[in-house]
C-alpha cells in the first residue's frame, strides 16, 4: 500500500534559554496551545500525540510526562499518548512518529511536541544525565564527555583534511550573527572570531564558544493528512522524506573519527524517499551541538564532499545569502539546545522559511530539511520538508 502524504499544518514554540517560573507541563502546553490554534484546528480532532523527551526523569524525577501533559491540554482520554526518547533526536523520533501513524492511514490528525527543562539542575547533574546516551559500560567508564567526543572528531578532521580552528570558529561566529536576529534564541549577541578564539578552552581544540548552550524549551507541530490539510491551512508544508537510522554506540565501534555513519544512511534514505536532490535543497537546520558538528554534519548530509564542509564555512556558501544557508535560525550554537524539544524546534524554523515569515528569510525558500543526531550517533533522523 502506497503511504499517504502528511503535511504540517500548524506549529508553535517557547523562547528557548532560562526560562524560570516555567515547568515541563507548563512549556509543553504554551507550544502546543500555540500549535493547535495556528493549524485551525479544535483540541477533540487530534488523535494521538507523541512527545520528546530525554532527560526530565533524571533531572526532574517526572516520568509519564506525555499523558500528564495531554490531561493538562484537556485532549480526549481515549487517544493514545506516548513518550518517546532518543537524546537529541527524541523530538524529531516524535515528528517521525506522527508522520507515520497518518501515512499508515491509521489517524488524520496528530499532535507531536518536544520539552525539556534543564538550567534549574546543578551542572554536574546535567552533565551525568546527558551522558547517559554514551554507552556506560564501555566508553563511558573511561568518562567521556560530549565535548571530548567532538574534540577528537574535531582534532581528526583537522589532521584528515587540514581544516583551522579558525574555520571552526566561524561557524560560531555566523550562527551568532543569524540568532541575534531570532526572538527565539538563547543568546542573541553578534560575536567576532576573536571572541571565540579567546574563550575558555573546554576540551581541545573547543573552545565554549565552540559549545551549544543548554537551555529550557518547548516545541509542537500537528499534522495531517495532505488531502484534508486545506480544509484547515492555506500554509501547510508536506513532509516529503522521513528517516530514522540506529548509529555505532561507541568511537571503537565506529573505527574512525571524521563522519556519523547513521547521518549519511538517514540522508540517503530521505532524499531517496522525497525525490530530490542535494542541490533542491534551500535551507538547512542541522544538529551543530558543537561548532565542528556543522561543518562534520554538513558533509555527512551530502551538501559537500568529506573534508570541503569548512571550506564552505569560510567561503561564505553556509551564510544568509550563500548558496546553501545552515542555520539561519542561529542552530543549537545561539538558539539553544533544550535536548527534547531541539527537533521540532528546527522543524519551527524550517516551517516558518517555507512559509516565508521568518526573521532570517531565505528568499523563495521551497525545500528545508532538518537532522538531529543522539549520542555519540547512535541515533538519527532527517526530514525533509516542502512548500505545498
């Protein structure tokens, strides 16, 4: 049976940053709230909902968050309401799963979102609980970090293909430069490669410049079927590619450290699934948890040939006004990274382009795609998104 075609026909979001006086409940609700009203829709359509999370259990010892968060919204109690985690990627793993259950012909209309509450946790919770996605008993017995992870990937890359820190750096430099411009955005500060150059080292080469903010957020979207979606939004988006991929848990099963083997099978399958190519594409929302995971990400999608991807940060070819704008939004490096919300907040970005009302408009933008990456790549989904 061929799929059915799914379309979002509404979106809606939080501020992402410290967000104080907010809850899990309280975050998760404002979106969705958000979302339900901009697709024209009533609360009793919507039958099921799937949200991510990663960590609210570990730092706010909340579990069963989905069906709390479905009662507080006041949705029918006979639909199904479920969790789903996958790190960084649990979001984008909820889009998915809506995406699939209207396809499949099971529901029309379903309501995907993703929260994450974090700057109230000591940071040494925070990061214990955001390591729980390495593989504790092996190379997590050893203490590595995220950030240990991408400076050796960064130190690799560098020795592979003689790409500078500074190149790094500048990554940093225009995803400040496109969030000082989003009302969403955790930091909205323009910053000069000498301020990344000149921060604190973290793990070398990074420097905390070169490090994505943790942050508080909520993010929603519903979604419907593309034959009913006109009788509700004369701005729905289709959802031409969707694709989940199951990464290496680990550096030594992976056997190198320049690419996330799970990125270029979900761009693959994707891309293969929409029927376009790398050069449709006008605009990209990537998973830049850290500076080198742009340029790294930017290659494994397919965009440049492995080794190039810092090339075209310095060439100008990533920028607003480039050939190909990454992150226009300002990406997790200025936005944020409120790690369960993170997915369906670049699917709000990419919706807002295509709609063409965003702060960082890129001009006749028809085709974005979104990539999340969970763990040390374990995990990973890419979707790509086109205006009806």
């Amino acid at each position: 049976m061929k799929p059915r075609r799914v379309s979002v026909i509404g979106v809606g979001t939080t501020p992402y940053g410290l967000l104080e006086g907010q809850t899990l409940k309280s975050m998760a609700v404002a979106a969705c709230v958000e979302a339900i009203r901009d697709a024209g829709i009533e609360k009793k359509q919507i039958q099921a909902f799937y949200l991510g999370n990663y960590i609210s259990g570990m730092l706010m010892g909340q579990e069963t968050l989905a069906p709390l968060i479905a009662s507080s919204l006041g949705l029918n109690p006979e639909i199904s309401s479920t969790k789903v985690e996958g790190a960084c990627s649990s979001a984008s793993i909820a889009f998915r799963q809506g995406y699939l259950m209207i396809a499949s012909g099971l529901c029309n209309i379903v309501l995907v979102a993703g929260v994450e509450k974090m700057t109230t946790a000591p940071k040494e919770k925070v990061t214990a609980s955001l390591s729980g996605s390495i593989d504790m008993e092996t190379e997590g017995r050893t203490g590595l970090t995220f950030p240990g992870f991408w400076a050796m990937m960064a130190k690799r890359h560098m020795y592979e293909f003689g790409t500078t820190i500074e190149q790094i750096g500048m990554v940093t430099v225009k995803n400040h430069r496109n969030g000082s411009k989003n009302p969403r955005a955790r930091f909205r500060n323009i910053i000069t490669l000498d301020d990344v150059m000149n921060s604190r080292l973290v793990c070398d080469p990074l420097k905390i410049y070169d490090c994505c903010p943790n942050s508080d957020g909520a993010s929603a979207a519903v979604l419907c079927s593309s034959s009913m979606a006109r009788e509700f939004s004369e701005k729905a988006v289709e959802i031409i590619g969707s694709a989940q991929t199951t990464g290496y848990p680990t550096l030594f099963d992976m056997g190198q450290e320049i690419m996330l083997p799970a990125t270029t099978m979900a761009a693959n399958q994707a891309f293969k699934m929409a029927g376009v190519s790398r050069k449709d594409v006008d605009i990209v929302e990537l998973h830049d948890c850290f500076s080198i995971a742009e340029i790294v990400d930017s290659e494994d999608l397919g965009f440049f040939k492995k080794g190039e991807g810092a090339r075209a940060i310095e060439e100008g070819v990533t920028q607003l006004g480039g050939k190909l704008p990454i992150n226009p939004s300002g990406g997790l490096m200025c936005k944020g990274h409120p790690v369960g919300a993170t997915g369906l907040g670049q699917v709000y970005e990419v919706v807002k382009q295509l709609r063409g009302d965003h702060e960082n408009q890129v001009k006749g933008a028809e085709i974005g795609v979104t990539h999340n990456a969970g763990g040390t790549g374990a995990v990973c989904t890419v979707h790509i998104l086109r205006r009806k």
